[in-house]
C-alpha cells in the first residue's frame, strides 16, 4: 500500500478540513459565555502537573534521531484531560488524554507561538492506541452527526452504515480509576528522522499510591490523579514504534493498529511526575499552554491527514477560543 496520496484525495482531504474547522468554530461559539475559553477539543482538564522528560544514554544509534539525539533532560508541563467535545461527568465512559510539553528543547520547531517564540516539543496522545475514523472526512461525518444528535442514524443507517466507528468507539471508551496509571498511544503516526515512521506510547512504570478514590462524582478522575502525585512520584517508559511494515502499518488511516509483534514499542526516554501538590496557580499555567503534535523538531513532523487537518484546526481554535484574529 502506498503512502502518497492522489491530488483528488488531498483536494478532499482539503475541503473537509476547512469543514470540520467551521464545525468546531460554531460549536465553541455556541457555548454558554462561561465555556467559550475552554478548548474545543478535551475541555475538560483533569489535572496539571510539572514533570522531567529525560532521553535515556547510550541508546543505539538506530534510535538516536531529533529529540533523542543525545541523553538530556528537559522540563516537562502535562494536562491530562478528558477527550469529550464537552464538559461531562467523569463517570462517563470515553478516552482520556494526555499532553505533554517539554520546554527549552533547542532546535527551530515546525510551528512557533503566535508571538514567534518557540513552543517547546508536545506530545499529544490518549488512552486507546487508533481512533474511531480513518481520516479527515470521516473525522468531519461523525463530528456533524454527534453535534446534530442524528448519532444514532449515521450509524445505523441501512443505506449508509457505520458499524465499524460505533463499534471502535465502544471499544475505547473505559471508566478508568486514575488518569495517572493509564497507558498512553500517539494514535497516529510521526516522521523519525529522513526515512522511519514510529508511533508513540507512553507506559507507567510505577504501582498505585494513595487511597482508591470511589468513582461516586463527576470529577473523581481529576481526584484521584491528584492523590497519586500527593503520595509518590508517578515514573513512565516513553516509547517508540518504528513501523516495519508499509502495507500492515499505513500513515493514512489512523484506525489501524500497528501490531506489536511485528513492530514491538522500545523505550527511547523516560517521565517522571515528581510528588506534588499542584496550586490553583500552578493548574491555571498549565491549561493557558497551547498544545499542538507540530510543536516538534522536524526529524519528528506529524504525518497522515488527521495530523496535517490538526496544524492548520488546532491553530485556528485557539485564535477563537482566545479571542485572537486571523
């Protein structure tokens, strides 16, 4: 299978972009005046934590590519969140997010801040390993569907099925007991270096800490991962994909699971959540953070067209949301 697509499909690719960002522009829009300066995509935060990112030594050369060149550790600020549209109840079923930033990594990044000053490295990942759709079109559909409540149509209809997004959103969505003791997947994949393409995951490495928190409130989520960092220093394997296998490992379609067998996930850096007890202050910091997989050195450029949909979108909302223009 190949990996370029055809001048119509990137045409396509092109007009349901512009789409899904008018769709997402109307639906932050239309929020009450309280919730118009939160994101348009995981709105809802359920902590935020500083950390330390350090690029394991003597990795091999294979893997010393871009931000893994060389040992270093780096600043890290992390939202974890929920992956809902919109602001619900932690004790809903879905996918949990993670983003991470790093700061002070030197190197031109692929997109800067607004201001031209540099963004740090992100990563952007959640709590199940591929999305619900393969691509920008599909991404749009579904998003037009739940926002219209006519969910129930575009997956069922006769005529037009969706089986396979129904059935992989179920899939997805757990009721976990704490946001800090998830595994954690890029869902789509990255350039490393000239030639490769990884995925990313984030593994946890440590036990449980603190007392269990009953998922009896809305946001017992946001509770418990603050009772795990009080107790101990949350610690995680940082990982690597390399794909191994075009036709089995496609850049175009994010529904595809690369199988770990073929292609096994090696650690490449560690993170470390350090005991804490974050401020209000602190919290506040980390959710003003802009977040975005094309705040990276190119030897790690986002591919495929949901991440090329996000550098144009991502950048977008967060004119709205903060009353920016252009």
């Amino acid at each position: 299978m190949s990996d370029e697509l055809s001048a119509a499909k990137l045409a396509e690719e092109q007009e349901y972009t512009e789409k899904l960002e008018q769709l997402l522009i109307l639906g932050l829009r239309a929020r009450p005046a309280t919730d118009r300066k939160k994101r348009a995509l995981h709105p809802k935060a359920l902590a935020g934590f500083h950390g330390a990112f350090t690029v394991l030594p003597d990795l091999p050369d294979n893997l010393k590519v871009g931000l893994f060149a060389r040992p270093a550790t780096y600043e890290a600020r992390l939202r974890f969140s929920n992956a809902s549209a919109i602001v619900e109840s932690d004790q809903k079923k879905g996918i949990r997010g993670l983003a991470i930033k790093l700061l002070d990594v030197p190197g031109t990044k692929l997109n800067t801040l607004p201001d031209g000053g540099d963004p740090g490295h992100d990563f952007i990942l959640n709590s199940h390993p591929i999305m619900p759709i393969p691509d920008v079109k599909g991404f749009y559909e579904m998003t037009l569907n739940l926002a219209k409540g006519t969910a129930l149509r575009y997956f069922l209809n006769p005529f037009d099925p969706h089986p396979g997004v129904l059935l992989r959103l179920l899939a997805s969505a757990k009721s976990p007991d704490c946001p800090v003791e998830l595994r954690y997947w890029s869902m789509t994949p990255y350039r490393f270096g000239n030639d490769r393409f990884v995925k990313y995951s984030l593994v946890p490495t440590s036990a449980h800490a603190g007392p269990r928190i009953e998922k009896s409130t809305a946001d017992y989520l946001g509770t418990a991962a603050r009772s795990h960092i009080k107790h101990a220093t949350a610690t995680y394997d940082f990982m690597v994909q390399i794909r191994s296998d075009p036709r089995r490992m496609p850049l175009e379609n994010a529904t595809v699971d690369w199988d770990e067998h073929r292609a096994p996930f090696v650690p490449v850096a560690r993170l470390e959540i350090p005991k804490q007890e974050p401020t209000p202050e602190q919290e506040a910091a980390v959710e003003a953070l802009r977040f975005s997989p094309w705040h990276a050195l190119p030897e790690h450029e986002p591919v495929g067209g949901i991440n090329r949909a996000r550098r144009r979108i991502y950048e977008k909302l967060s004119q709205v949301r903060l009353g920016k223009k252009g």
